[in-house]
C-alpha cells in the first residue's frame, strides 16, 4: 500500500470514530484526493462528495465563491480556497473539507506565483485554516505532494477533534 493511500486509510478510521464525513474541493489536483480517498473500501461511510473546479466559473457556480475575488486576489490564494473550503462543507454538509488551488506546471507560473505555489485550506465545523505550500518538481509532482499535504491535514484535524472528545 502506498502512502497516500494508506494517509486516506487511516482519514477513513478517524472520521469513522468521530462518526463525520469529508469532502473535497479542488483545482490543481483535478479530482486525486477524492480518488485517494475513494481507493478506501468502504468509503461511502465517511466520503461526502468531491468537487473538481478547475475553472474559476465553476467555482463560482458549484462552491460559491464570490467572482471578484479572481480579479482581487486570484484563484490561487488564500481567500478563494477559504471561500472554497466554506463553500464544499455548505453544498456537501460535510464536518471536514479540505480545498486546494495551485499552480502544477509545467506553465502558468509567475514570479509571484511561481510553479509549485499551492494553497490548500481545511475546513472543520466552523474553524477554517489554511496555509500556502512551495512544492518542487514536475507536474505530477506538484499534484501528488499536494494530495498528500491535503490528506496530512485532515488527519491531523481529525485528530485534534478526537483527542477534544477525550
């Protein structure tokens, strides 16, 4: 079993115990961590739904986030994967989401968003958090680190919901 999928694997067990469900909300990864996450047999019990927007459009229409901030900000910033991490768990109902939004390469780069510059953002009840990341390589692997940065930051959120439990 490779890491990732063992990282959805183990997501799958604690949001079991917390008897919560995830959704996704993503961009540059283009659907791979819901796929990660659906690798997991058994994953309709914890798995809500995934959303693919890759354009800024379908942002807007599937996650609601507000079209000015693609002029304001870009779609790769803080304020539009928050929007989109708000906007997976509203559609979704989900307790856990998690929204990335990068550039993957090899092109769409600029020196203030250089390739690898990836945002990504967790959602949990009403808390939000959200951090950018600079992933080196190539395209794929750009794509890959990030799913695996998504998936470390839902366990680690559901970790810290676990331990609240007692």
């Amino acid at each position: 079993m490779d890491e990732i999928t063992q990282l959805a694997a183990e997501l799958g067990r604690r949001l079991q115990v917390l008897n919560a469900h995830v959704s996704t909300a993503e961009s540059c990864t283009g659907g791979g961590i819901a796929e990660a996450i659906t690798r997991i047999a058994g994953s309709s019990a914890w798995f809500e739904a995934g959303y693919v927007t890759y354009s800024n459009r379908q942002k807007t229409r599937q996650l609601d986030v507000p079209a000015p901030l693609f002029d304001q900000v870009g779609a790769v910033s803080r304020e539009v994967v928050e929007a989109m991490v708000r906007g997976a768990q509203a559609k979704s109902g989900a307790h856990f989401a998690v929204a990335v939004s990068g550039v993957a390469g090899p092109d769409g780069g600029s020196p203030h968003k250089p390739v690898g510059t990836v945002w990504l953002a967790w959602g949990v009840g009403e808390a939000v958090v959200s951090e950018v990341r600079h992933f080196p390589g190539n395209r794929d692997d750009v794509r890959r680190q990030t799913v695996k940065a998504a998936l470390e930051g839902l366990l680690l959120h559901a970790e810290a919901e676990i331990s609240k439990q007692g």
